[in-house]
C-alpha cells in the first residue's frame, strides 16, 4: 500500500524560482528519504531525514519534517532546467526483523528556461 | 564504478511464458529488493532480500519468483501467474537493515511489456 502521498501532483515553474513539494504518510516511522528519478531512469537518493530531526539541507535541497503533523517537504531553491523529474518522498519503518521503505506517489516537476 | 546493473533494459512476454530479469551489484551491499513502478505511480515492493539464501514477499509478490544464490545476484522470475506483468522494474541494494535504515542505491530499470 502506498504510506506517502505527494502534493501537488505535478507542478511546473520557471527557472530560478523555488519549488516545494510536500509529503504526507500514515503511520510511525524511523526516517523518510527523498529520491529523484528522471525520465526512464533508476530512483536516486537525495536526502535522508531521521525521525527525530525537523530540518536538513544539502546543497539547494532543505528538506523539512513534522512528526506530529506526519508530514514533510522538500524545498528546491534556485531550480534549474535540470531539476527537471520526479520526485518521491519514501518512509522507512522497522518491524523488529526488517526495514521496509514505501514510496509515495511523486511529484512531476518541469522547470522552464 | 559501483553500482547496480539491470538487465535486459527491454523485455517482452509472450502468453503463458515465465521471464528472468536480471540484477547484479557491486557494492558489497547485503540487503536487495524488487520494485514494480506503474505509469504515474510510485514504487510498490514486489520482494526482498537481506542476506544470501533468504527473502522474503512484499506488498504484491504474487506472480513473481526470486532467488539469492549469491551476494551480488537477485533475479526476478516474472510468472505466467503474473496477468498484468507490463510495467517497470526496478531493482534497488543498500547496505545495512535495520532501523538506521541506510538509503537504497537503484538499477535503471527493465521495461517489460506482453506481445
């Protein structure tokens, strides 16, 4: 079952401009991870956030999250046309035996010159 | 380079016939895992591997088959069982389970389709 849900769905910006993409899931978790994955091509892995941190950065990537509200966003600032993909927000749960990620649904981001 | 490698990139099944995807990696990384993406949608795990000769069923593992034989190979058998096996795979390794939860380094994929 799909834990994450992406909001917007798809969103479309000008280069330069900010984008913020936001993730809601369900049930506890020990971190959430977000990846990108480009047209065709394989998930890669941006950023890791544990459960008790509220706020990361790396680079132009600042990625927040709210355990109470069990959500989190992810804030591109500066976009570039090669930013251009999707983007999926995956929550890792551990049951004792296993860790399991489940992955949101994503959200398509088209950045324009 | 390390990295996750899948192949065919392509593949297509024709009625009633049973296929192999394959997955190799060179990371030294214990834990594997099979992913089956669908148009718009986001990943839902198929099956899972955290040591050699042991896996275990995801979220929608009927209709596969996998086996892990060796610490770099986990190959996804795609049944006749399966009846609406068209979508893309994606097989995915990381280095450590448990609740530190290590993120997942991804293949590229094999887009399967039925002829």
């Amino acid at each position: 079952s799909q834990q994450g849900e992406e909001d917007p769905q798809a969103l479309s910006i000008q280069e330069g401009e900010n984008a913020t993409m936001n993730c809601s899931y369900k049930t506890s978790i020990n971190n959430l991870q977000w990846y990108r994955q480009n047209s065709g091509r394989g998930l890669v892995h941006l950023i890791l956030i544990r459960s008790n941190e509220r706020e990361k950065h790396s680079g132009r990537l600042r990625v927040t999250l709210d355990t109470s509200k069990k959500s989190s966003s992810l804030l591109i600032t500066a976009s570039r046309a090669a930013d251009t993909a999707s983007y999926f927000c995956a929550t890792l749960s551990y049951t004792g035996t296993a860790s399991k990620l489940t992955f949101g649904t994503g959200t398509r981001l088209q950045v324009t010159l | 380079d390390g990295g996750i490698t899948q192949s065919p990139k392509y593949l297509f099944r024709k009625e009633g016939q049973n296929v192999t995807l394959s997955c190799e990696q060179n990371l030294n990384h214990d834990a594997m895992y099979w992913y089956r993406q669908d148009p718009g949608q986001g990943l839902r795990l198929i099956y899972y591997s955290q040591i050699v000769n042991d896996f275990q069923k995801g979220d929608i593992a009927e209709g596969y088959s996998v086996s892990r034989e060796k610490k770099e190979s986990f190959p996804l058998t795609v049944t006749s069982a399966q009846k609406n096996p068209t979508a893309f795979y994606l097989c995915a390794s990381s280095s450590a389970v448990g609740p530190g939860g290590q993120p997942q380094h991804f293949g590229d994929g094999t887009r399967l389709s039925i002829l």
